[in-house]
C-alpha cells in the first residue's frame, strides 16, 4: 500500500457524516413529530393529573427524541470518524450531566439552607 | 509502510512515524463535530444557569404569565420541518442535483426566518408587558438561553445563504459538498438544542 492509497483510506466517504437515505431522514421526522407532540399534548391538556409525573414523563419524551435526532438526522454511530465522534459526544454528556446536576444540586441546597427566612419557600425551584 | 531492508552493515535507520497525507478536508466533519460539543458545553451552562435561576421571579411575570404554547408548538413545527428539507437538500445534493439542492436550502432558510420571526415576535410581546431581560434572574437567563439559541439559528442562516451564493456560483463541488455536510451537522445540532429549550424552559415552565 502506497502513502497515495492510505491517503485515499482517510476521504470523506470513509466517516463522517454519513448520509442518510430518504427513508432515515423521514422515519426520524416522523418519530419527531409523535415524540414532540405527545408532550406538547400532556401539557396543555394537563392529561396526567399529577404535575411531577408529567414533567417526568416529558423529559423522557425530550431524551427520546434527541436520541431519535442525533441517529437519523445527526446519522451517529460508533463507526462515523472511526469512533472519535462517539468518543467526543461520551466525553460531552459527561461533562454535560455533571454541569447540570452539580448545579442544581449545590444551587438548591445553597437556596434552601444558606438564608433562612429571606425566602418564600414557594418560590424554590 | 514505510520500512524498507536495511543491509546488516549500515547504522541502524530510525524511521519517524511519518504524517501520512491527508485528503483535503478529511478532518474537517470530525473536527466540525468536536467545535459542536463545545458548543453544547456553552448550552449546558446556560440550562444551567436557567435551571438555577428559573424560579426566581422577583414578584415578577412567572412563565404561566408569558408562555403561549401553541406559539411555541409553530416554532417546534418550523425548526422540525427546516431540518427534514435539510435532509432533502442534502439528499439531492448526493445526486448531484444543484437547482433541488438549491430549492430545498431555500426552504430550509424561509422555516428558519419564519422560527425567528416568531420568535422575535415573542420575544417583543415579553417585552412590551415588560418582561424584560432585566426585571428578573428568570427572565435574563431565560433571555440568555433562548436568545443564544435564536442567535444560532440567525447565524445559521446567514451561512445558509452564503452556501447558496457559493453552490450557485460553483455548483456542488468538493469543497461545497463538505461545506454543506458541516451546516447539515450544525443545522440538525440547534434542533437537539430546541428539544431541550422546549421541554425544560417552556413545557417545564408551564408544569411549575
């Protein structure tokens, strides 16, 4: 194999994005569309009567859907980039997750023990 | 690869591991795709921050005063249906199709005006009932969060129109093919970021 042909090994059509077909791209606008409006659906009818339960299940709807996004429209697989993409979106919702719940977990209980009194407790998020 | 015989009697040859050559852009989606996780990274701050603050009305508007979610349910609609046409510009572009390709990133870019136009409009009727960035810690983050979004979209845009004038002035040439494939990634990747403004700013917002 000559440096010519191992360059060739590294094109475009190797990884990236690979593209998707007619079919991906409409299967994932169509599980969109059901996975956006069923949460659309709950919150404005208030389907579930219980606030918690439906703010739970519309974050399950969202998780579903940026899953549905990232692998028939984004085209993610282990594959893409000889797993380097994978690597870096891992890498990312780690950090992504510790951003997010270190924050509200320490900006919750600072809110909710640091001043006693100062707050309306039914203004805590 | 790169060994060749060495004759018993010569020095030992060390042989460097040698950058082999790279296509033109063969790095580039990769590379495109670790900017977009940093760029989910400012995100996440900004969820967080909204996260934290987002209770904190100041006896100000609450989102139950400001939300109008069949409004919001149009913008869904809008950045849904610009990424599917997305997905059809970029599947004519692999036939090669210029006039398609060019008619599908037009229609891309007339649902991405039309999210910001409703968005603006949005953001103006907050505005005008005085729900301003300043009045409280859950409307600058929620300005912050939702306006860097709307930012986004409006820079997406623009790259949308310049990619048209490039594809129309080159046609669907290596260079625009990969261009086109880095706005796909980008364009695919504020709709993810919507998932979230949605849920946990408006619909979460509305359940508060």
């Amino acid at each position: 194999m000559n440096a010519h042909d191992h360059a060739a090994d590294h094109g475009p059509a190797h990884g990236g994005a690979a593209h998707g077909t007619l079919k991906s791209y409409l299967t994932g606008f169509v599980l969109s569309v059901i996975l956006t409006a069923i949460p659309f659906w709950l919150v404005m009818t208030g389907a579930i009567d219980n606030r918690q339960a439906t703010a739970i299940v519309v974050m399950v709807f969202a998780a579903v859907q940026i899953v549905v996004h990232m692998v028939f429209f984004l085209h993610m697989n282990t594959a893409s980039e000889g797993g380097w993409s994978m690597l870096a979106l891992i890498f990312t919702l780690i950090l992504v997750v510790i951003v997010l719940t270190g924050s509200l977990w320490v900006m919750y209980h600072l809110n909710a023990n640091m001043m006693p009194g100062l707050h309306d407790m039914r203004e805590m998020p | 690869m790169l060994s060749r015989t060495i004759t018993a009697d010569t020095e030992p040859v060390f042989h460097l591991e040698e950058e082999h050559a790279h296509a033109e852009g063969s790095s580039t989606m990769l590379g495109f795709w670790l900017y977009l996780m940093s760029d989910c990274l400012i995100f996440a701050m900004l969820f967080a921050a909204y996260g934290v603050l987002g209770g904190n009305y100041a006896a100000g508007p609450a989102p139950k005063d400001l939300f109008d979610l069949d409004l919001v349910a149009v913008n869904t609609a809008m950045l849904l249906f610009s990424s599917i046409t997305y997905g059809f510009a970029m599947l004519t572009m692999d036939k090669g199709r210029v006039a398609a390709t060019q008619a599908w990133l037009a229609v891309t870019g007339l649902f991405g005006l039309a999210f910001l136009s409703i968005e603006l409009y949005e953001f103006a009727h907050m505005i005008h009932e005085g729900a301003t960035p300043q009045r409280s810690a859950f409307l600058s983050s929620f300005f912050t969060l939702v306006g860097t979004h709307g930012l986004h979209v409006t820079f997406g845009t623009v790259w949308l129109v310049t990619l048209m004038v490039q594809v129309a002035r080159f046609g669907l040439i290596e260079a625009n093919r990969r261009r086109l494939m880095c706005l796909s990634m980008f364009w695919h990747f504020l709709d993810v970021v919507w998932i979230g403004v949605f849920t946990f700013v408006y619909l979460m917002g509305m359940l508060r």
